[in-house]
C-alpha cells in the first residue's frame, strides 16, 4: 500500500522503516502537519498516516478523498482529531492503535507526579547552576494521601494500581465504567464532585468528548481541596487553561504537571528553543515555579514506538489484503467515550 505519512519524525523514520522490511509498503515521509494545505502532499496516497495533532477535519478528508485516499492510519490510540462522520460519508476507514503501551504512559504520569511534588525538576536544574539549597523544595508524602484519578481504563488503571499498591495512598477514581478489579484492591468509585473535595493529587486518563470537554474548569477548581495537584497527561483541552492559571495565582492549586496542552499543535514535537514563543497562555504556564511542562512525550518509549509501528502497518496490511480490521482498531464514533 502506498502509505503518505504526515508528521514524521526521525524517530518514526526508523521505528516504520524496521517494521515495514518484513511488509513491504511504500511509505512516503513528509514532515509537515496534515492541514488544508499539505493534504495535497497525499495525492495518489492509498493511505494516510497521522498522529494526535494532524488535521483530519471535514475539508482536509475531502481533499484527501477527491485525490484518492481510503484509508487513515492513527499512529495513536486517542482520534478526537478526526471527523468520523465525514471519513464514514466519504467511505473512507479510519484505524488507530487502541493500545501500544499503556505501561509507557502511566509510568511518566508517577514520573510527574514525583518530579513535581518533591521539587526534582528544579534541584536538577539548581544543582548544575552549583546551587544545593534545599529552599523552595519541600514537597509531602504520597503515602496516605488522597489521588483522584479520572477515568480507569487501560492507562488510568495501571496508574490506580501503582499509587494504591505501591506508594499506599488511598485513591478515589471516577469512570463511566468502573473496574471491579480495582475495587478489589481498595479502590474507591466517588462521583466527580466528592473527589475534587478530597483529593490532594487529581490525575486526568479519560479521553477527550464533548461531556470531558474542559471536565477541569473554573466550577471544578472552586469545589477543589486547596492546594490540589492537578495532573493531566491525557488531551489538553479537558483542562480550561485559562481557569488553571487562575487558580494557580490564587493558590488554589498548589502545582500542575502537564504533558498535553489544549493549543500543543503549534508547538509540540517542535524544537522552538531559538523562536519567539507567541502562545501567551503556556508562557505564563511556564512563568510559575509549581508547574512542570512536557510536550506530549508520556508514549515515547522503545516499546511503545516499536508497538505503534508495527499495529499501525499491520492495519494497512489487513486493509491491503482485504481483511476487516479488529474491533478494537476500527475508530468509530460510538466507541469515542469508551476507548478514547
Ligand atoms: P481507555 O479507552 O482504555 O480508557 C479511557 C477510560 O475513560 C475508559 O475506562 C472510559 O470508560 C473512561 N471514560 C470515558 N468517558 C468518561 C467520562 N466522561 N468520565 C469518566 N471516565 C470516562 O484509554 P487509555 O488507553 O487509558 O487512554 C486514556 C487517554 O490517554 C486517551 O484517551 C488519550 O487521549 C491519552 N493518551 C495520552 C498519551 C500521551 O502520550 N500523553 C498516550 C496515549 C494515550
């Protein structure tokens, strides 16, 4: 299959290439983002391949369609960037990776929650600078402390299980489905509300739909235990920015860990060290002392990368042999709230 991929990365280059030996696809690596104005850069393209912050709205699909692709390969599990109604319109089948390594995620989410609650971001950056005072860096325990974790599917689970089962802190979740399995382990199902009133630490892994939808905004803050740590590794826009930054100068928040930005695509997976940053909101982000930036890395590892490679091309095989593509791979719109 004749495969136009948008968004490349080396990283991706060499994760693809290793992968397709064994597949034999033609693959065309573009760097640009998939928007009105590149998608002519698919033309001829069976298929195109596109990550979280690629447009796939109605007129880019159109383009797409009138110059002959069928197909659009996720290289990520979340597709809140697609409009499902125009690619199911104009035939075409949208697959994804539902999951490559949940572990990776979860992992860097504990990752962020540490770093940031004891201080270890900036005393790396104080230690280099030859300053070992340990001023400004006092964090607390997570054990015994009350996290909220909202939405306990695939990532959100392995993230419940390490902070009840490892660090022994009491976790309050909150799912459309709740997981019996975490119950048996102490985990504790509370209506939105009761969590943000009790918990110290408030971690985000449902996906993003209209009903999550900036589910952390000025109202949810204001119910909010003073001092709450707000964590979000999953979609930027289930956070009201805006209101963020105004309950971290109020105090309210007591620091905010973040992998996912609401406006990420003009800035993420972009090496801008040397331009002006013209996006005021994460520059005033980046001003505070208690908020830790990444730009959209919690999947980045070998195994998840390997596993992103090889689901995404198996896709294309199945599509280019004929065969129906998994359950779990299709993206359709009734299984946006469940799967994300
Ligand atoms: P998943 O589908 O396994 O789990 C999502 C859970 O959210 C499900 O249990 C679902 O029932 C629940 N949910 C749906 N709507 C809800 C609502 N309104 N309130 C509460 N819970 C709700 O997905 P996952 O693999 O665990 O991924 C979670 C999210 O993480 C994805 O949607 C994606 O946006 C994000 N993600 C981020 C990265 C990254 O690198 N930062 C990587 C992968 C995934």
């Amino acid at each position: 299959m004749r495969i136009a991929m948008f968004s490349t990365k080396p990283y991706d280059r060499r994760s693809f290439d290793a992968v397709n030996e064994g597949m034999g696809h033609e693959i065309l690596y573009l760097e640009p983002r998939l928007a009105p104005l590149t998608a002519p850069l698919a033309a001829g393209a069976e298929a195109v391949c596109v990550f979280v912050n690629d447009d796939l709205s109605a007129a880019v699909l159109e383009r797409l369609a009138a110059d002959g692709t069928r197909l659009v390969l996720l290289r990520c599990a979340g597709f809140n960037n697609v409009d499902l109604a125009a690619a199911e319109r104009l035939g075409m089948k949208v697959a994804r990776v539902p999951a490559y390594s949940p572990h990776a995620v979860a992992e860097f989410t504990i990752g962020l929650i540490l770093s940031l609650v004891r201080g270890i971001h900036r005393a790396h950056q104080r230690t280099r600078d030859g300053n070992f005072a340990l001023e400004g860096l006092l964090g607390f325990d997570l054990h015994g402390k009350t996290v909220g974790v909202l939405g306990t599917g695939k990532i959100g689970a392995i993230v419940a299980r390490i902070l009840a089962s490892g660090f022994g802190c009491r976790v309050l979740a909150h799912d459309v489905r709740p997981d019996p399995e975490l119950m048996a382990i102490g985990v504790t199902y509370a209506a939105p509300r009761e969590i943000a009133a009790q918990a110290d630490i408030l971690t985000l892994h449902c996906p993003l739909t209209p009903e999550t939808h900036h589910v952390v905004r000025a109202e949810t803050l204001a119910l909010a235990k003073s001092g709450m740590v707000l964590v979000n590794t999953s979609r930027g826009a289930l956070i009201d920015t805006d209101a963020v930054i105004d309950a971290l100068k109020s105090g309210r928040l007591g620091g905010l860990a973040i992998d996912v930005y609401e406006q990420e695509a003009d800035l993420f997976f972009e090496d801008l060290s040397n331009k002006i940053l013209n996006d005021d909101v994460i520059a005033r982000l980046l001003t505070f002392p208690n908020v830790l930036v990444t730009g959209h890395q919690a999947f980045f590892t070998a195994e998840a990368i390997g596993a992103i490679a090889e689901v995404t091309l198996g896709n294309a095989s199945t599509i280019a042999a004929g065969g129906a593509l998994g359950a779990a791979e299709v993206a359709l719109p009734a299984r946006a709230v469940a799967h994300g």
